[in-house]
C-alpha cells in the first residue's frame, strides 16, 4: 500500500520564529478585522459545537499553534492572512468533528421545554435539522478536495471560495479580502471558466454582485 505524503511543511520551507513574528506586527487593523471577521463567521456556523469558544479563541488558537510549530507557514506560497484563514478553518473544523453529544446531554435536558400543545422540544433541534447526512457530507468533501486541488496556485480564487464556504454574501466577500467590485467580478469568472471546464457544478453559486 503506497503511504500518502506528508502534508506538513518541511524544515527549509517553514517560516521561522523571526519571520513569524515579524509578519504578526506587520499585520494592519484592517488584516486584524479581517481575521476577527472570518472567525465570527465560523463560530457562528459550528453552533453548539463550538461550545464556549468564542473568535477571539480561535484566532489565538491559530497564532498559538504556529508559535509552537504546530502548524507550519511557507510564506513563499501563502500569504500570512490567507494562512491563518486556513489554519481557523483546520482548527474550528477539528473542534467540530471532537464534540462529544454524550457530554453535552446533560446541558441539553436543561434547555428541553414543553409548548403549548404539550410536545417536548429542544432549540438545539434546529441545529440537527441542518446538519447534512454521512453520503452528503462525503459527497460535498470528495467535491471541495476536487475544488481545492483545481485553485491550488491560485491564492485569490482560494481567497474568494473560501469566503464562499462560509456563507459571506458577494458584498463580505469583498470587505473581507479588500476587493474592487471589477477584481471580485475577474476572480469569479476564473474561477466559474475553471469549474466548467472541470465539469464541477455547485448546488449555489453566490452572485458576481
């Protein structure tokens, strides 16, 4: 059986200690808000699998995990902001996947009431509702390692299709990455002639506006 490749960063790719901190002052208020933003974002979509975790805890989880060489960063192919991005988005995604339903039951009988016409209900059935089934989940992941791997040199189309993945509208979109009306239109149309040409269609695709 052929192992698959390490996908950590080797040695003499990896920003070091200096770089790392040196891009961490380096960041703007405007890259800092861009950051904050992304993480409400993705706070806002794990839900209850969050638990008490807030942005602010993951950005730190981010720069921590960097500090600590946990993560890498090859800053010749990725840009700092757009590193830390993926790094929340890896973090956030592993908080999802560790969240235990028998460890939150006991917190959950307490927010279980009785309506009117007597059925017992939970806020949190909502949230079940909206979570995908196994073959969906599986399916969406086949397509967006496909999507992943199309976009891989292309840093503002990964930019703009993540931003997608976490539901921004076109407008957050833009505020998010400081982009023109006219560069956010190019990307799209990249990326749109990229899909087709794959053969890759998304069930939504957000509006070029």
């Amino acid at each position: 059986m052929t192992e698959k490749p390490s996908r950590r960063v080797p040695d003499e790719s990896a920003a070091t200690r200096e770089e790392i901190e040196e891009a961490i002052e380096a960041l703007t208020p405007a890259d800092t808000a861009r950051l904050r933003r992304y993480a409400q974002q993705r706070i806002l979509r794990l839900g209850r699998t969050a638990e008490s975790r807030t942005a602010d805890d993951l950005m730190q989880t981010a720069l921590i995990d960097l500090l600590k060489d946990t993560r890498r960063w090859n800053k010749n192919k990725v840009g700092f902001v757009r590193f830390l991005i993926g790094a929340m988005q890896s973090i956030s995604s592993n908080w999802a996947r560790s969240y235990d339903d028998e460890e939150s039951a006991v917190l959950e009988s307490d927010l279980r009431k009785q309506n009117e016409q007597g059925k017992v209900f939970s806020p949190l059935d909502t949230l079940r509702a909206q979570t995908p089934d196994p073959e969906k989940q599986l399916s969406d992941g086949q397509t967006l390692k496909l999507i992943e791997d199309l976009f891989k040199d292309d840093e503002k189309a990964q930019m703009v299709l993540t931003a997608w993945q976490e539901g921004f509208d076109p407008s957050g979109v833009r505020e998010l990455w400081d982009l023109s009306q006219n560069d956010y239109n190019t990307i799209v149309r990249r990326i749109r002639r990229k899909l087709d040409t794959a053969r890759v269609f998304a069930d939504h695709e957000p509006g070029s506006k």
